[in-house]
C-alpha cells in the first residue's frame, strides 16, 4: 500500500487514549541532554564492552559499564547494545552516517547498490587497472599516516583495561553515551529558608580555565603510564584537574573520576595498579571522589542537590564500608555543602521541626542562591512603574503588557501561539522609548540566543558594571535555562530593568541541572500570565490535549495530522524516508530541506543515526569526504551541552568544517568535528525544542517505548506548523506514555529560596 494511501485511511484516525492506562515507570530527561544532550526506563548503554547492568561489588568488576540503579536515559534506550567506540551519537556527539550502509527495509533509493551492479561494470585496460591500483595503494598509505597521527582509537591499539577507559571516556565527551545516573528516583527535595536576603550579586565574567602546559600534561601522561591507563586520557586529565593534575592523580588515583566518562571500576583498577593493596574500597580518597562523582552524576538529571540518605546508599552500592561517616567527613572537609530544610508547617512553638538533609556541590549551590538573589532583586528594586494602558488596550498581550508595566519581574506561560505576546509587549515597550532584548534558546526571528547574549557576540552589549544595556528583556524558551545559565543572565540585568520570563512549561526541560522556570512558577513570587491564546488547527488541538494528559481523536480533513502504522524498525525508516523526499513535499508543497524528523533516540535501527544515513543517501548521497560529511548536508553544530544549532555543511579547509546557520557562518575546528558536529535530517526531542518547522515527520519505532513521556510526546508533536506524520509503530505505549508517564522530579532549592527571600523581604519595616 502506498504511504499516500496509508495517509488518507489514516487522517481521521488518530489514536485515542487507552482507558484508565496503568501508569508506565517515567523516563528521566534525555541526553540529557542531552539531553538533551543531555537526554530511563530501559537499560542504561553500558562501557565498552559491557552490554549487562552491574550487579557484583565495585572492585569485583573490570569492565566499564556498571550501572547500580539499574537505570539509564532515554537518549541511550533506543540502543542499549550500543559499542562504546562507535560514532558519538547525542547532541554534543559526531556521526559517521555516511559510512554506515542504510537501514534494512528502507526505501530502494536509500540502498546502498549491490554486488550485482559490480559485476555489470566494463572491463578495463591494463594501464587504467595500473592507474587505479597505484590510486588505492596512495589512499591505504594516506589512511595509515593520518592513523599514526591521529589519535588512537579506542580498541585499535589498546586492549584490557586501558582500551575500555578510552573507549568509555570518548563515549561521554562526545555525547554517544550518556553517563551513568544513579538518582533517578531522587524525590523532590524541600527547601532551606535563609534567614534573610542576601545582598545583590555583582555579574560574575566567566572565567576560562587556563589551557594546561605541555610540561603538565606529559607529566600525567606518565602516571596514567604507570596506572596501565591510556595516555590519550592525559590532556583531559590536566584539563579537568588543573596545574597539579600530575600530583594529585599520584597521591589520589580516584581524581580520575574528573574526568568525563572514566567510570569508579575503572578508576579503582588505575588505583590498585599504583597504590596496590593500599587501594581499598574504605579509602577515604576513594570516598570523596565517588561522592563528587555521584553528585556530577545527579547533575546530569537535572538535580542541583540531594538528600543524604540517598548518596549514603549510592556509596554503600559501591563498597564503601562506612557511608555515613565518609559523607560526615567529606561535609566537614568542604568537598560537598549540606542544607537542612524543614519539611511541612513551621512546627508549634517548644515542637521541632522536622527537616531534610541535602548534600550538593558548591557551583551549582551557588549558582542557584545567586539566581535566587538576582530574580528578588529585580522583583523588589523596580520603583518605577509606568502607564501603558494605551498599548494594552489592543491588540494580543494586552495583561502581559499591564503586568510588566509595573513590575521588575514577570512570568508568561502558553503555547506558540502565545508567543505573539511578547512581541507585542516589546512593540510597546519600544513606543515607551525603553532599551529592549528579545532573547530565545535557538536562533529566531528577531531574537538573539540566550548564549550569544551572554557571551556578547549579539545583543545590547554591557555597560561600565558590565550589565545590560536593557530596560526590558524578554527571555523566550525559558524551561530551557539551567540554572548556571539563569544565574549568569539575572545577575547581567541592571537594577530598576524589567525581566519577563516566558515559555511553555510543558516541554522539556533544561539539558543541564536545575528546573528554573519550573521552580519560580512555583515560588508565585512574582505576578504570572498565563495565556489564553490556544494554537490553532488540528495539530494545535492535538498538542493541547496531550499537554493535559488526553491524546485526542482530531478532525483533520486536510490531512494535517497523519498517521503511518508500521511494524518493524526497518519499515519505520523506509517509511519515514518517503514521506520527507515524495509525500510530504507532493501533498503539501513543503521542499524536502523543511521537513524535520524527529525520533527518541540515538541508537537502535530506527535512531538518528539510520535515518540519518538513510536520509543522506536519499537527499544528499556523497563520500562524506570532509569527515563524514558533504557539502550540503543538512547538521546540527551543538557548541555545547544543551544547544543544537542547525546548519548546513558549506566546505571544509584547514581552518575546519565551514557551516552556515541561517546565514551565519560557523567554522568548526577540525579537532572539534567530531565532538560537535552531526547530521540534522533528524534529531531528537531535545535538539528540537525551542525550533518549528513547516512539517515534522516523528518516528516512534516499537524499542522506543520505555523512552516515552508526555512531555516527550509533547514537544516531539508541537514541533510541526501545517503538517504532522507519526511513523506509529508503538501501539497502547503511546496514549499511556501521554496519560500516566510524567517527567520524573529534579531536586533543587530554588524554590524554597525565593519563598524564603519573598517572606523576609514583607517582614521588612517600610
């Protein structure tokens, strides 16, 4: 049956939700991320090697891949049998699509040709075969120097033990794998009242660390040597450690666990090989480098603290004889901060009250009182309110423009449409005669990114106390702020400036930790708009529901919404294809170029990685000659965690891989490319979010169930303007992914702070 058939039995026949569903294990964020990059529910991708989930005693294991809570992230469960040494494959992570042959069961354009096709070439003469044997052996001698001086592949010239390390840490830097997660379950944490404001922060510049020495890194070059670890580990090694990596690798081996993707196995077997049998599982070293590693883990599902209890558990999973007592003196040696917060009502006068302990790193601990101090002072330093209610009588935006008009920080909720709003509130700023900033998480209209404004590539600039040059700012996306990047924002805003916060909070949230806007809706410390603008149209009607947990039955006569059912992961593909090259761009108008794909995950037959190969072949087929890509290959360029820019390959020189975003152009380093650049025809959720495009072709392949929720639903959907296909091939999972899988709870204290900051500052005298 052709897929233009298939579209039209299946335009009116969306899929109903099931009745009262059983509530299906939530995953956590993707990539998370990503995700997104960062990114639950299924098996965590293990190291290299390792496919299993761990269940022996920390040191009984040398393989790469444990995992004690038996959990990963959705980036990965689309591919848990996935080789660590593989192409990177989350938002950060490089692809090698054009090497890898096109999905089986794919479209016959998208098959890579045959042996037939070999045997139908003509003969050539003894001169050309010379020519073209001389050709093949400058192309092996090529290959061979570019090996011996690139660097080692992981598995290609290390084995052991030290072939997994590598394997493993290049896994997590580039994004193919992402580390493991230990607090999925972690529960929503209470909150610790200061007790009182404290004082503005001055904006922080963002210091860049200092690139180590050549002397450094040869110097932990040599303890890695005599560990049995692999010397390409070094210059990450002196990145993360600082001027004295060498020094304190040597008297504390567990310090490798700074290291991206080094895992504790991995890190105990480098410190038995240079402490031998001093290297025991109740070393206090080895304690205080877990916990820092469990904390950096949690961080990476979006917590900013924990409680205690759980990171004692956590340590006892992993060997340590003693958890409390080594949380107790890792606290009192500073490497971790702890807050109690009290838990329920102020108790009774002579009571006490019950609290809760959290352990947390200082950064983000003071990233997120910094935020928390920024946003009240905005809030109670604005005196100048103004009458607009000449801009607010018409016109969309009308209470968003009253509210901001006589505040210092307001909240703004809705869908897309909703976003008309802020603009028409900037329109009457600007007829105010104010300075205003329109500020997004992916490049739009009219907007800079939240990035380029705080690195001052765009924007207003900054001033002599190098603050904004702004009277108003608008901060589209807001879910997507972590908190780090939200402190460094408010902290930029000028004192007596207006700051409005919008977004729709039922996408997904930030890639990095902290639940910004989650947690200052939840504060109510500052008035909130909500919109009342619904999107328009089936796919409009369609995204509203699932937001409330209903996968609605719509009325699509213009086939605006459509469902594809397939079976296997190979017809998804096939299916998936066709609808990008031949029946969306036929049905609708819509070229190819403005369709985006989009699928949970990464790995697996049905990931990015077979679509993107798949869709190459199909759009763009060519060598890949400038590392694996063409010019003219559709990418997304992810400069770091969380952001996925899309681009388009142009050409590559020595300088590197030249792209260009939307008329921007980006030169990526030839050492970066890898690390930082993948093919775009289809991404993930949390590389989508923020953008929309004309049609959107999602792909639920039947492994990606475990990876559905319903703010994944949710914005995977939301992504498309005129035109929806779903490649449907998971059954029930999806209207009980929409009815009962909720986002899991990140534990932060922003919200407790604010509350606290807001209480204190009504109890000031007049």
């Amino acid at each position: 049956m052709s897929t233009d058939r298939q579209a039209a039995q299946a335009a009116s026949a969306a899929p109903t939700p099931a009745p009262d569903p059983d509530p299906v294990e939530p995953p956590g964020a993707e990539g998370s991320p990503s995700g997104e990059a960062g990114s639950t529910g299924a098996a965590e991708p293990q190291g290299a090697g390792e496919a299993g989930r761990r269940t022996e005693p920390p040191l009984s294991e040398t393989g790469a891949g444990e995992n004690p809570a038996g959990t990963g992230t959705d980036e990965g469960a689309a591919d848990p049998g996935a080789v660590a040494a593989e192409a990177p494959e989350d938002g950060s992570g490089a692809a090698r699509e054009a090497s890898e042959p096109a999905v089986p069961g794919g479209s016959d354009e998208a098959a890579a040709p045959g042996g037939s096709a070999e045997a139908a070439q003509p003969v050539v003469s003894e001169a050309a075969a010379e020519l073209a044997a001389q050709k093949v052996e400058r192309e092996r001698i090529a290959r061979r120097k570019a090996e011996r001086q690139g660097p080692v592949e992981a598995g290609a010239k290390l084995s052991g033990r030290a072939a997994d390390l590598l394997a493993a840490v290049r896994a997590v830097e580039s994004g193919e794998k992402p580390s493991p997660v230990y607090f999925d379950e972690a529960p929503t944490a209470p909150r610790r009242a200061p007790e009182a404001p404290a004082a503005p922060r001055t904006p922080r510049p963002a210091a860049a660390a200092p690139a180590p020495t050549a002397a450094g890194v040869e110097g932990v070059r040599a303890v890695l040597a005599r560990g049995g670890a692999p010397e390409a580990l070094a210059l990450p090694a002196a990145t993360a450690l600082g001027e004295d990596a060498a020094e304190q690798l040597a008297h504390d081996p567990w310090r490798l666990l700074a290291v991206a993707g080094v895992r504790p196995t991995q890190a105990d077997g480098f410190a038995r090989a240079l402490l031998g049998q001093d290297a025991g599982p109740g070393d206090e070293r080895r304690a205080a480098s877990l916990l820092g590693w469990l904390l950096e883990q949690a961080a990476l599902k979006g917590h900013t603290a924990l409680e205690a209890p759980t990171l004692e558990a956590a340590l006892a999973q992993y060997g340590v004889p003693d958890p409390a007592e080594s949380l107790e003196q890792a606290i009192g040696e500073g490497a971790v901060l702890v807050f109690q917060e009290p838990l329920g009502p102020p108790a009774a006068e002579g009571e006490e009250q019950p609290v809760r302990v959290l352990v947390g790193l200082e950064g983000y601990a003071l990233a997120e009182e910094s935020l928390a101090d920024g946003l009240a002072r905005l809030a109670n330093t604005f005196a100048d309110p103004a009458d607009w209610e000449k801009a607010a009588t018409a016109g969309p935006g009308a209470d968003l423009i009253r509210a901001v008009s006589g505040h210092g920080l307001v909240t703004h909720t809705g869908g897309e449409a909703a976003r008309a709003e802020p603009l028409a509130l900037l329109a009457a700023a600007r007829d105010q005669g104010l300075r205003v900033c329109l500020a997004a998480h992916t490049p739009a209209h009219g907007a800079v990114t939240v990035a380029d404004l705080l690195s001052g590539a765009a924007g207003p600039g900054r001033d002599a106390d190098g603050q904004f040059a702004v009277d108003l700012l608008v901060v589209l996306d807001a879910p997507q702020l972590d908190v780090e990047t939200a402190a460094a924002l408010v902290e930029s805003v000028p004192d007596g400036a207006r700051l409005v916060l919008s977004g729709d909070p039922g996408v997904l949230g930030s890639a990095g930790p902290g639940r910004v806007f989650a947690d200052v809706l939840a504060a109510r410390a500052c008035p909130q708009l909500v919109s009342r603008t619904p999107d328009p149209g089936p796919i409009g009607e369609l995204v509203s529901g699932i937001g409330i947990g209903e996968l609605h039955q719509v009325d699509a006569p213009g086939k605006e919404v459509v469902i594809v059912p397939v079976q296997a992961a190979g017809e998804a593909v096939h299916r998936a294809v066709q609808l990008v090259a031949e029946s969306v761009p036929r049905a609708f108008g819509i070229p190819a170029d403005a369709v985006q794909v989009i699928t949970p995950g990464h790995g697996g037959p049905a990931g990015t990685r077979a679509l993107n190969a798949a869709l190459k072949e199909r759009l763009n087929p060519g060598p890949g000659r400038f590392g694996g890509f063409d010019p003219g290959d559709r990418v997304v360029h992810v400069p770091s965690p969380g952001r996925a820019v899309p681009a388009r390959v142009v050409s590559a020189d020595a300088q590197g891989l030249h792209l260009d975003a939307a008329g921007a152009p980006i030169v990526v380093a030839k050492e970066r490319v890898e690390s930082q650049v993948r093919h775009g025809w289809a991404v993930t959720a949390h590389q989508a979010v923020g953008a929309r495009w004309p049609a959107a072709v999602v792909v639920l392949p039947k492994d990606a169930e475990q990876a559905l929720s319903r703010d994944w639903v949710y914005t995977a959907f939301g992504r498309a303007e005129r035109h929806l296909s779903v490649v449907h091939g998971v059954d029930q999972a999806l209207p009980q992914a929409v009815a009962g899988v909720l986002p899991k709870p990140r534990t932060t204290r922003l919200t407790g702070l604010l509350r606290a900051l807001a209480a204190a500052a009504r109890e000031q005298p007049e």
